[in-house]
C-alpha cells in the first residue's frame, strides 16, 4: 500500500516517542530543513534534532491532518516536560520531506479534554469549496486578525455556533464568548503578514507573522467552514524563527 504524505507526516511525529526508524524514510537525505529557532539540515541534522528531544521525553499526537497539494499541516497535541499544542507545516518534494516548520505552544496544566475538542472531532468534508474556503480564511485574518477591518469580525463567524481556541483562555459557551476572546486577543496581538495557506475542503491552516509581547512569533489559525461561516478557530502562536515558508 502507498504511503501518503498525511501518512508520513503522522509517522514523522509520531516517531518522537516511538523512535521509529521508519521515519527517517520520509525524510529527504540532503535537503531536509527544520526551521524553528534554528535550523537541522539534512539527516544528520534530524538525528541531532531527535537527541535535544530526547531530554525532554517528548511525545507529539497528531489530532487534524490537512493536506494541500505538497504542503501538510498536523494539529498535535505535544506532552512532556513541555506540555502544549503545536502545529507542524510539511513540505514534501515527491514523497520526501523537504522543508519543516514547528509552531508549538506551551501551556501550564494543559486541559487535554478542551483542548483537542471542536477541531480534533470535526470530519473533513466540502473539499470542492477549497479554494473559497482558503479565500475566506485569507480574508478574515486580512480583515480581522491583521485589522484592515476588524468590525467585519460577525460577517466571517457563526453567529450561535462559533468557537475560539487557545491554550490560555478557556472557552465557556460559542457565539458572544468566542468572539468576546478573540477581540481581546487582538488588542494583545499584532499580525503583519500572512506567508502560507494550507486548506483541504473546509479545514484551513493559514500561517503569518507578527508581534506578541513586543517579540516576533508566528501565528497558526485553523479553521473550519460551515457554509461559509467560521464554526472553530484555533490559534497557536510561537516565537519566531529566522526562516518563514
């Protein structure tokens, strides 16, 4: 049976805690590259990459695999000495990995049962609205997250069933809450770019950089569609490295 690049992303994170061998198939011998903080070249540097994790007893769960085109991106839950939420953007040449982005989020007394909820149960369906989808996603981070026009934020949502996520802010209800949360997010915040979409059929990953706490991070937004409203958003943010996709 043919792997996948979903497939071998999943193993790929997956081999954190089971250090299977197997992963390393996936894995261009010359031209992979891990951008983070800073850079593991090649396998040489995936092995070293492997060892710094090894320490902290690192264990990476994928939840939500979305694949567009040569580009994969995993929602996972990450548990350790670091507990937290990540999202890890693939992208493959043929069936190797050739370039890899990590955008993990620690939280202390992570809440596993809220945080996985929503978008880690939701099926992947509409794929013939892909491409509105991204365009939607595009616009209301362009509107909304990055400010041309924040007030459009209810043109984008479900009015009754939206719902936001992140690690620091628990959710009590959709609708009011949700967007309550994402208003205060954004006075905290400042998006300047978006670098990369990655959507399949009404799930959509949209990657930009920005300011938070007067640092430069990267911001992870996932969102699903229904009928052309936002029904769960999440964001993982992380303090960014040099190298962007």
């Amino acid at each position: 049976m043919q792997i996948t690049k979903k497939d071998a992303a999943i193993s790929f994170l997956s081999a954190y805690s089971t250090k299977n061998p197997q992963a390393l198939e996936f894995i261009h011998p010359r031209h992979y590259q891990c951008n983070k903080h800073f850079q593991y070249p090649g396998l040489l540097g995936f092995a070293e990459k492997m060892l710094r994790q090894q320490q902290f007893a690192t264990e990476i769960r994928p939840i939500k695999v979305i694949q567009d085109g040569d580009f994969v991106s995993a929602l996972s839950f990450i548990s350790g000495v670091f507990s937290g939420m990540g999202i890890d953007i693939f992208r493959f040449k043929g069936s190797k990995i050739i370039e890899h982005w990590e955008n993990h989020e620690t939280a202390p007394a992570i809440d596993l049962g809220h945080s996985i909820s929503g978008i880690a149960e939701s099926k992947i369906q509409d794929r013939n609205k892909t491409e509105s989808n991204k365009k939607l996603a595009v616009d209301f981070v362009s509107d909304v997250l990055i400010g041309n026009n924040p007030k459009l934020l209810k043109k984008y949502t479900h009015p009754t069933h939206f719902k936001f996520y992140n690690l620091h802010q628990k959710l009590k209800e959709a609708g009011t809450d949700s967007m309550r949360i994402i208003a205060q997010n954004i006075k905290k915040q400042s998006y300047h770019n978006i670098l990369n979409v990655i959507g399949e059929g009404n799930h959509v990953n949209v990657y930009s950089d920005g300011i938070k706490q007067g640092k430069p991070y990267r911001f992870c937004d996932l969102f699903v569609f229904i009928d052309n409203k936002i029904v769960e958003h999440r964001q993982i943010a992380s303090f960014s490295g040099a190298n962007q996709p």
